[in-house]
C-alpha cells in the first residue's frame, strides 16, 4: 500500500482526515478537542485565580506583596500540570481496557 492513501470519514467523503489525538475519537462531528481545550483553560484559569486569591490573602495577613505574584505562578503550573495528568490518566487507562486505536490499516482497507 502507498504511504499516502485515502481514508473515508464517517459520512464516506475519501480524503478526509480526523485527528484522533485530540479528542480519542474518529468522528468529525464530535466535540472532544474542544471539550479537552474547555478543560485545559478552565484547570489553568482556575488555578492561577485561586492561588492569586490565596497570595492576596497572605499579602494582606502577612503585609508583603509579593505572595500574590508566587500564588499566581503556583496556579498556572498546577492547572498545567492538572490537564496534562488528567490526558496521561486518561490514555493510560484506555489502554489498559484495550480502547486506543491502533494505528496501522486494517487488511479489510488495503486494496
């Protein structure tokens, strides 16, 4: 088979191509790489006011005015670290029940 070939989406138009990457499914009309992008903003955005609130909250207490800008650091390394852990968590245990595709061709696709 030639390295570069026609796939079929899932409506049948040849020459379409999905990123299953993003959102762990095939279908074009799904919304996971989205959702996934909704996760990632939210763990970061959350994060990084939560701990910036967190920070202010010392700043006042304590009277410096430096904890606010360290609370803020915090949160934006936690939301990444939140949203990077929840797709290896995620990828681990599709694996694990035998869910991930495998990437290759089927012998039912080659010509």
């Amino acid at each position: 088979m030639s390295k570069h070939h026609r796939s079929h989406g899932v409506d049948g138009r040849a020459g379409e191509r999905v990123s299953v990457a993003s959102s762990g499914t095939t279908d074009p009309a799904g919304n996971g790489g989205y959702n996934a992008g909704l996760a990632v903003f939210s763990y970061v955005l959350g994060g990084t006011l939560v701990w910036s609130l967190i920070g202010w909250g010392l700043d006042n207490a304590l009277g410096t005015n430096w904890f606010v800008l360290a609370g803020a650091f915090v949160g934006l390394a936690g939301g990444f670290y939140l949203s990077f852990a929840r797709r290896l968590l995620r990828n681990r245990t599709n694996d694990a029940a035998g869910t991930q595709p495998v990437e290759g061709t089927k012998k039912s696709e080659q010509p």
